[in-house]
C-alpha cells in the first residue's frame, strides 16, 4: 500500500524528511483503505518509520488488533533533491547546468539510491511480512519508486522508467498473492479513489 496525502503547501520533495504528516484528505484516504481491507485476514501490518507510512498504517492494524511492525527496509528512497520546493519547478530545472553531475546516469539512477537497491530491500521486506503472515494477509505501507521498483522487479520488467507513467496513486494497493511459493498474480486497486480526485498529488 502506498501511504495517503501528505500535508506538504510548500511542494517539498520531502522524501526521507521526516515531519510530513498526512493531509486530512490523507487521513479520509486511509481510513477508506481500512474500511476496504475491513473483512480480510490481515494478521500482519508493516510500515516504514516516516509519519506518513506509520499514520495510514494505523486505521489498517487497528481494525485487525494487531501493531504496526516497522521495517525501513521499505522506506522511501533516498534523493539529492530532497529539501528542495519541487512544486513550482519545471522539469527542465533539475536539467540546469549546477544539477549535471547529478544527472548523468537516468538508468542507475545517478540522482539518488539505485534501483537494484531499492529492489532488494523491497523484496526482503516482502518476503519476511509474507512469513510473518503465512496462510493470511499481510499490508506493507511503503511509498511510490519503492513499491514500483518491486512490482518491476518481480514481473522481469527494467527497472529505470518514467516517474510519470507508475501505477501507484495514493493510498493504492498493489496485491501480491502466492499459492504456495509460486507467486499467482499482482493487482492494483485504488479503494481510495473517490477521495483521489480531491488529492493535490505528492511524492513518495
């Protein structure tokens, strides 16, 4: 599950930053993913240590009396142009002559944690929440580049890509279901997504 709205006015990429809370529309967004996921057999609920991860996780576990376990291995990427006011910023910004060193490998990618990183943590959190709840349901809440990253991995796709093109809006669910060790199938689904057309967007 990617985690709901963030407050952010300042259009912050505020990826690792921590003290980004969800928006109350990011509230209402993970409340609907609860409701949702009410009358399924989550006994395992993971989320990274960011505010925003932890806050949509909790409506998940408590409807299911279970604790939030926190795993950072699913948190969001690391990026040198966290801190900066990206709102306001054309994509040919961060193609200015002072962000070139910054730019040169799109494929790695050179700008912030590379792919097969990201990849490899992702996969290890997932197979250990998968063991935590082995003949149930488990919900990671992780973030946008982590999430995709993994669903790449796990269909053979490259993993670089285009930021603008991943099927991961808010408070979305990306649903991994194994029969025993063979992975089945993976859906996605957007139970928030009445609430999404009122969404101002957000990274990570």
């Amino acid at each position: 599950m990617r985690h709901g709205e963030v407050h952010n006015p300042e259009g912050v990429l505020y990826g690792r930053l921590d003290g980004y809370h969800l928006s109350d529309l990011g509230r209402q967004m993970a409340q609907a993913v609860a409701d949702h996921l009410a009358d399924h057999d989550v006994t395992h609920v993971v989320a990274s240590s960011l505010l925003r991860a932890q806050e949509t996780a909790a409506p998940v576990a408590a409807a299911h009396g279970v604790a939030v376990t926190t795993d950072d291995r699913v948190i969001e990427s690391t990026n040198v142009f966290e801190g900066h006011r990206v709102g306001a910023m054309r994509p040919v910004d961060f193609l200015h002559p002072r962000h070139w060193k910054l730019v040169t490998n799109p494929f790695k990618p050179s700008w912030g944690e590379p792919y097969a990183d990201v990849a490899g943590r992702m996969l290890a959190a997932i197979a250990d929440a998968r063991d935590a709840a082995r003949g149930h349901e488990a919900v990671v809440v992780s973030h946008q580049l982590p999430i995709w990253t993994a669903r790449n991995e796990l269909l053979g796709n490259r993993l670089w890509h285009d930021p603008r093109k991943r099927e991961c809006r808010l408070a979305s669910l990306t649903t991994l279901t194994w029969v025993g060790d063979e992975l089945e199938s993976i859906t996605y689904s957007e139970p928030a997504g009445a609430l999404l057309a009122h969404s101002q967007g957000g990274a990570g």
